[in-house]
C-alpha cells in the first residue's frame, strides 16, 4: 500500500468509540464543500453583474447635424464659444463636460436657434424662438446632445448650416 493512501485512511472509530481525528477530517471536508459552494455563488453573481452591466451600456450617440460620435471636437475649459464661419459653425461638432457654459455666437445673417429634445434631454438653447441675433449663453448640466441651426442657412434637421453639442 502506497504511504499517501495509508495517511488519507482514518477509521471512523476505534474500539467502538468515534475517533476524534476522524471527524476532524469530516470537518474538514466539509469546509471544503462550503468553500466550493461559496466560489460556485461569487462565480454565479460575478456573471449575472457583468451582464447587467453589459445592459447597461449607454445609448449610442445620435447623430445631429451630421456630427458622427468621432467629430466631436473636446474642449476642457468652463466656459466656450462657437462661431459662424462661413455657411458652417466653428466648431460644429463641439464635446464639453457637464456643466459647462457654452456660448453660440447669432447675427441678423445667421439667427441661431437650437432644436428639439434629443432623446428626452431638453434643449436651453430651443426656447430662442425665430432665432437669437446676438450671442446666446448657456450653461448645459444636463448629458446628451444640443443640436442647433441657422434660421437663414439651416433647418430643424441639421441640415446647411447647423451644429450639435456632445455634453459628458
Ligand atoms: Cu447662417
């Protein structure tokens, strides 16, 4: 008989009586069933936590103005501008962090006026009605995306001479 074999074997009993080492041994066997079953449930939960997470991923970016999720231009400061240049805006495509106060720069040839909600995020910028012909400052709390247009040049739908927001 192997030594390894003769080490595992304990007899439950010895004269007729429990042997303790035995049910030291069961003790043992036992914690490692509770351990086994302890992984089993991580394992289980660590599964159904990723896939909630996967669910959870968010909402491609809409598309507004044209603006493709790879347009959009960062800028890290409190506080921006973008500017008519030519039949287009400066940036048009423009990504800020929540918070930040974003001016859009109108005139009598380009009046700006932002569009609808995107995606039940409502727009600061929309309450210009027939667009504004100064520059209009707003502060964007809220993630999502502004879109907006000229009334001379741009539409409603992004088309001409439009821009859209990305706010994180
Ligand atoms: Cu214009």
């Amino acid at each position: 008989m192997p030594p390894s074999r003769e080490k595992s074997y304990i007899a439950p009993c010895i004269n007729g009586t429990p042997d303790p080492q035995a049910r030291v041994l069961q003790k043992e066997k036992f914690m490692i069933f509770k351990i086994l079953a302890g992984l089993i449930i991580l394992a289980t939960v660590g599964v159904e936590f990723a896939q909630a997470q996967e669910t959870q991923t968010p909402a491609p970016i809409p598309i507004v103005a044209g603006c493709q999720p790879g347009d959009y231009q960062s800028v890290l400061v409190c506080a921006t501008t973008i500017a008519p240049s030519g039949r287009t805006y400066s940036p048009k495509c423009l990504k800020v962090q929540r918070g930040t106060q974003v001016t859009i720069v109108g005139s009598a040839i380009h009046p700006v006026q932002g569009m609808g909600p995107i995606n039940g995020v409502q727009n600061p910028f929309t309450d210009i009605r027939g667009g504004a012909v100064e520059a209009v400052t707003k502060t964007l709390s809220e993630p999502g995306v502004y879109g907006y247009f000229c009334t001379h040049h741009g539409d409603e739908n992004g088309n001409g001479m439009a821009g859209a927001i990305l706010v994180e």
